[in-house]
C-alpha cells in the first residue's frame, strides 16, 4: 500500500491518534477475470464508465458507497464486482441483507453474490454479529451503504463505522459518481476512534472527490444522528 497521509486539518483524538488515509497503489484491471468479467467490463466501457478499483486491497474492510440514492446503484455495483473479478470465492465480498431477501425465489442469487441474511431478532446486535464474523473468517470484504436507503436521510447510519472499530480494520471509501461515469474504491480510513473526527476525515475525502450520485440531491450528510 501506499504511504499513508495524515488528513489535514484534523486534530487529534484523546489518545493522539488522528484518522488517515492510504491510497492504494494501483488498480484492478476491468475484463481480466474470465468471461464474465470481460461481458459486463464490455457493457460498462460501451456506456463510458471507468473503474478504479484498488489493487492490492486489505484482507479485511468496510467498504462503504457513498451515496446510495438510486435503484442503478445495486446493477452497476454488480457490474463493477463481476468486472473486476471481486467475487465471493476468490475475494470474500460480502454483504449484508434482511432474512427475507434470502428466501425463496431469489435467495441463491443473493448469496451467490456474497449477500449473508441478518437475524434482526438475535439477542446481540448488528455490530457485535459483524465483529465476530470479522473475527471468524480468514478474509472479509464487508461491502454496506451507510446511509441505509435511497432517499433523504438527515444523517448516516451508524452502524459500518463501528463495525469497522470493533473489528479493527479499515474504511474503504467506495464512490458512485454517475455524472463523472466512475465507480472509485481506491483509499481506506483508519479510524481514530472519534467519530466526530473520523466522519470529518470522510466528509473532505469525497468533497476533495466531487463525485455524485444519480440523484444528487438524496445524498446524506456525513453526520451521525445525535444521541
């Protein structure tokens, strides 16, 4: 990996730490992973989407995509992992749904992709269930959308950031840019453990970015809600 960057202006935490960035060194080659990869890196390079993908990315991380405002962002994402040869067995991509998602009839496509269900009703919560997952397995790509849904929310959901301090690895800061035509996952946060300061160190990466979503308008603010 790339030498990390302190993120400027940030202060440091009680401890001293402060969140930093890594940018990956290189990336992924699209259409290098079999046919299937060459098909849907075909289909994205005919309608002029670019992929920057990190290569080489840590055996265990959150990536989040930011934002999450439209129906196009689960396709093209799907596109962008075939593309890029980021599957389950080679590449532990994982993802999270609600039970019912993982029913009949479409539950084998779900976990085919990577998708795992969430038992909302066990005694221990979402964080602590993903931390022992990310304790258990050997590698854990754990790909969610912080906001939680396509439309307007006035504030993240908290839950990717403190998975990823209780497990202990890094943020992959994943961006849809539809305007720009890009999927980018190529820089990772290592939290410092102050939300506040690590959801700022957040906040100007994707600013400094400029990406935007298909409807830019719902994209969330990078707070947490208060309380």
């Amino acid at each position: 990996m790339a030498v990390e960057e302190v993120v400027p202006g940030t202060v440091r935490a009680q401890d001293g730490s402060v969140p930093r960035l890594e940018r990956a060194p290189g990336h992924r080659v699209p259409g290098s992973y079999g046919p299937l990869s060459r098909l849907s890196a075909w289909w994205l390079r005919q309608r002029g989407w670019r992929l920057e993908i990190a290569e080489p990315m840590p055996d265990k991380c959150v990536i989040i995509m930011y934002p999450h405002t439209s129906n196009w962002d689960f396709p093209i994402g799907l596109l962008t992992k075939w593309a890029i040869g980021l599957t389950l067995q080679r590449d532990a991509l994982r993802f999270a749904g609600k039970e019912s998602l993982f029913k009949w009839p479409w539950g084998w496509f779900f976990r085919g992709v990577g998708g795992f269900p969430v038992n909302r009703k066990a005694s221990t919560g979402f964080v602590e269930q993903m931390a022992a997952r990310f304790t258990a397995e050997p590698r854990m790509r754990f790909v969610i959308a912080p906001e939680g849904t396509r439309s307007y929310v006035p504030h993240m959901r908290s839950s990717f950031y403190y998975v990823a301090v209780a497990a202990r690895v890094p943020i992959a800061l994943g961006a849809f840019d539809f305007p720009g035509k890009r999927v980018v996952v190529d820089t990772f946060l290592t939290p410092c453990g102050d939300a506040d300061r690590d959801l700022a160190a957040i906040d100007a990466y994707y600013r400094q970015l400029g990406n935007r979503g298909a409807r830019p308008e719902l994209a969330a603010p990078w707070v947490f809600r208060a309380g």
